[in-house]
C-alpha cells in the first residue's frame, strides 16, 4: 500500500498506539495494535535523514530571515 506524504505526516504525529490506530481507521488502513506499536516504537527513536534535515535547517532559517527582514525593513526616503 502507498500512502501520501500528508498521511505520513499525520501518523508520525500519534503519539500513542490508540490515537495511531484510530488515525489509521479514519483513513481506511487496516493496522493492528502490534503493527502500530511497532511504528511507534520505532517513529520515537528515528533518525531525520539527510535530506529532511536539510528541509528543516532551510524551513527555520527561513524563517528566522524573513522575521528579521520584517522586523528591520525600513523604506528610504527619496
């Protein structure tokens, strides 16, 4: 079965076997309580790889530009 990066995101967000579980049910997937445990179990200790890193290193540095640039932002007179 695939599922959709939106999907993934949202079950990476459970936090607990039930919430999984019920996430899972809402979207149709058949899980059992082992199998959602196991995806707990190991979503808790999983490593960003390199390119999700990089998404988030990008994401907070643009962030933290854009709120400088905002908030230092001032027009010249002419």
């Amino acid at each position: 079965m695939t599922f959709t990066k939106e999907q993934i995101r949202k079950a990476m967000t459970c936090k607990t076997v039930d919430e999984l579980l019920a996430y899972a049910n809402s979207e149709g997937i058949s899980m059992t309580p082992e199998q959602a445990e196991e995806y707990i179990a190991q979503n808790g200790r999983r490593k960003l790889t390199d390119e999700e890193l990089a998404h988030v290193v990008a994401a907070d540095c643009a962030a933290a530009c854009m709120s400088d640039d905002i908030n230092n932002y001032k027009t010249k007179d002419k």
